[in-house]
C-alpha cells in the first residue's frame, strides 16, 4: 500500500496542491446475530481502498476515493481530488489555513493477549449464541445478541512527510431482551466492546451478560414508572456515558462550537462544577476510540476540555485550530477511506472523583440512582432527553424499590452545574456515534451526583 502512495506522491498532479493526503484501509468486518437461541445472519465483509485529499491554492479541499488499489486507479483519484479542489478555489478569497505541524512516521499494533484473528468460525458463533443463551434462562419474550468485530489496517502518507501505519481490531457484544407480561413489555440491553482481543469476555462471559440483562427486565415487569419532577441523582455511568458524549462532548466539537454551540466563548472561564473534569485521550489502552493517530497525520494525546470546572479547549482538526490559533488535538476521523474525516470524539472521559457510590447514596434523602440508556438526542446547545431503562429509589440513604426507565431532560451544562461528588472508579464503556457518518468510540465514566429533571413513564 505505502508503494502505491508514494509512487502518486511524487507524481505531477501532488506537485499541483499545496498539500496531498492520501490515506489507505483495508479492513474486514465480522457480525454474528442470534435469535432466540437460532442463527439469524453471519457475516463477513472485506472493504479496500484509498482516498486523495488535496488543499489546492492554500484555499479549497477536493477529495475523492477509489476501491481499486493498482497504481493508475489511485493516480485518477489524486487527479480528480485536484480538478474538484481547483474549481472550488475559484470562488474562494480567503486562504484555508492549516495548522503546521512536524512530519510524523510511526508504526501502530494493539495490544491482544487473544487475537481475534486466531478464532474459528465455531468459537465466533458461540459467543453471541452463548448470550442468547443466558438470557434464555430467565425465560424472556425475545432475546437477541449481536457481535461484531471490525479488523483494520490504515496506512496515511503526506506531502509534508509523513508516514503512519495502524493495524487495530475492535470487537463489540451487544444484548438486547424483551419481558413480557400481558400487554406489559419490558426492554433491557447492555453491551460490552474494546480494541484489542477475545480477553474481553474473560472478566465477563457472554452467558453471565445476557443472563444479567435478562433478569433485570423481568425484574422490570413488576416495577412502576418513577414520578415526574426534578430530582437529586446518581447517575450510573451507563447513563452518564451517553449524556457525557451526546450533550457535552458534541458541543466541545470545534466545529459545532464556531457555528454557535452551548459553550460559546467562555474558553478559560467556569461552565461546570469545579468537581468536573473533562477530557478525550486517543490513546486510552482498550478504548473503542483508541487512534494514536487522526486521519490527517495528527498524533493523539490527552485534551483537557473542561479542567476543575473552567472550559480550557476544543476538540480540532487542523483547520478549526488554525482558525483559533491553537493546536490541533487529534480529533480528525472517518468512518472509513471513502470518506473525508470530521472533528469527532475518540475516548471521551471524566477524571475520578474522592467518593464511593455508598457514600453518594448516603447523603441523599430523596432521589434516584439512574442506571442504563435507551437512546435520546441533543444539540449543539447541549440540550437533551435521554430514555434510561430503570432506577432504584433512594430514601434517607438507602436504595430501595425499582422503577421502570423514564426519560431525563434539561441543559447538559446546567447539570453539570449541579455536581457535587463524582465516583472514586471509572467505567471504560463502549459507544457509537452518527455525526454524518458512522464512528464507534469509547467513553471513561464515573457515576456522578447532580440534579435532574424525570418525566414521562417507563415503557
């Protein structure tokens, strides 16, 4: 692949742009679907390819992509890159600028004490069939179970010198189940996910997951909806991960922010609790978001985002930190090479607090204790409404009953306000995202204590 690259670096249609990106990927996709104990799909997909991204005149990006690696497929798609950009600068005054950084070479493996690559097609299939299985055991309307293991090699080459190869493998589990009673239905699912081997379901075993998502909602059939109003809460961090990425980590995104987000200009002043502190890392181990490198050449490091509760940065690519003068963070990701990457999270995260979740619940005389998310939406303002799949009454420091998932909503920022204790540990917890194409990435959460607004009745 670097040989194909290279040769179209030093080609004359390079030497018309003022920088050439040119990124390589050859990945497959492995997915295994379970049904109520029967086989429904099994699948493997293999995608290859390479795209051209050119910045012509110091004004305008072209970019184009092709699924055919010989030498003169790939030349076309720098050339066509080129034309697109050359027409677009035209009508452009302004230069484009991008932030000037040293050349990187580097070669990137994930660590995997059990390579995926080593599994037979036998061992694939029982993995989802044997959560389907534990699920079963609680005797559930429906339970299904999905996994997914996406193997990449990237290479990425520049006409500033850079060299970078990344082989990485990410592998999800995802368990979805239905209690039923009467005209009464009760969903519950979980889901577990890293970059690295089959050494992830050796702390948790795909039976011991489906049968934990199953008991619980069947445990949910007898449980009442929680009433509505603003409560005091924890929220558990399968809940604080999706409102973490949704509603903070989305309007942290520089281009999201520059078009009017909810953090506006307050880089440098107090937005949050000072008991807060956010960052996004590339390179957390195990992470779904570990990518030591963006796809613009960009070396991963921690970004503090919001620091004991001040707003210190964005989250850049290179465009977006030279139109604010600082440097980019490694935030530059596509899905894949037929795709032009955008300012995306990796592996968003809380830093841990000094409580433990008993002492959190100790304090509080009336709330709930959050836990589970079924989807939502937010905006970059960081308003939201989220679903979450139960909580369990705290009285006078005491969990007591559960209730059955409701809905929470208000202003990220504003709650974030309201925080006051964050967890001793931190959850690695797997995500996806859809910001205009398709991403998988991770979030590090604790729970938190802060103040919400619950309303609408559990499903």
């Amino acid at each position: 692949m670097f040989e194909i690259i290279e040769k179209n670096l030093k080609s004359k249609e390079a030497s018309r742009a003022s920088l050439v990106q040119l990124r390589g990927q050859k990945r497959t996709m492995t997915l295994c679907t379970v049904l109520n104990g029967v086989l429904e799909s099994f699948s493997q997909i293999d995608l290859s390819g390479v795209s051209a991204r050119t910045l012509v005149q110091s004004k305008s990006w072209g970019f184009s992509s092709t699924n055919r690696l010989k030498k003169e497929n790939v030349e076309q798609t720098l050339k066509t890159a080129v034309v697109l950009a050359s027409a677009s600068a035209k009508n452009k005054p302004k230069e484009a600028k991008v932030k000037e950084l040293p050349a990187q070479v580097a070669t990137i493996k994930a660590d995997a004490k059990k390579p995926f690559e080593k599994a037979s097609l036998e061992d694939i299939k029982e993995i989802p069939f044997d959560a389907c299985q534990g699920a079963m055991e609680a005797e559930v309307a429906s339970a299904k179970a999905t996994f997914l293991a996406v193997q990449d090699q990237k290479w990425f080459a520049s006409s500033e010198g850079s060299r970078i190869y990344q082989k990485l493998t990410c592998l999800l589990l995802f368990v979805d189940v239905i209690a039923k009673r009467g005209s009464l239905y009760c969903p519950a699912s979980e889901n577990l996910g890293h970059t690295g081997g089959l050494e992830l379901f050796d702390m948790t075993p795909p039976a011991s997951l489906g049968k934990e998502v199953a008991e619980r909602a069947v445990k949910l059939l007898s449980a009442k909806p929680p009433p509505s109003g603003k409560f005091q809460v924890i929220l558990h961090p399968t809940i604080c991960a999706t409102l973490l990425h949704e509603a903070i980590g989305h309007p942290l995104e520089a281009d999201l922010a520059m078009e009017g987000g909810g953090f506006g200009d307050y880089v440098d002043k107090p937005v949050m609790s000072k008991l807060v502190t956010i960052y996004d890392d590339g390179m957390v181990e195990r992470g779904l978001g570990y990518l030591p490198y963006d796809d613009e050449g960009i070396k991963s490091s921690r970004t503090f985002l919001v620091k004991n509760g001040v707003l210190k940065s964005f989250m850049h690519d290179r465009t977006s930190a030279a139109a604010m003068n600082v440097l980019p963070t490694g935030n530059a990701h596509a899905w894949d090479y037929s795709v032009e990457p955008l300012i995306r999270q990796t592996n968003i995260g809380i830093e841990k607090g000094d409580f433990d979740e008993k002492e959190m619940i100790e304090d509080i005389k009336e709330g709930l204790f959050i836990q589970g998310t079924f989807g939502g939406q937010a905006d970059a303002s960081a308003d939201f409404t989220f679903g979450f799949q139960n909580a369990y009454w705290i009285r006078h420091g005491k969990l007591e009953e559960m209730t059955r998932g409701a809905n929470l909503s208000g202003n990220a920022i504003s709650v974030f306000k309201t925080v006051d204790a964050v967890s001793k540990n931190v959850v690695l917890r797997p995500g996806a995202c859809g910001k205009g194409q398709f991403a998988i990435q991770g979030r590090v959460v604790p729970a938190v204590r802060c103040e919400i607004l619950v309303g609408g009745a559990g499903s």
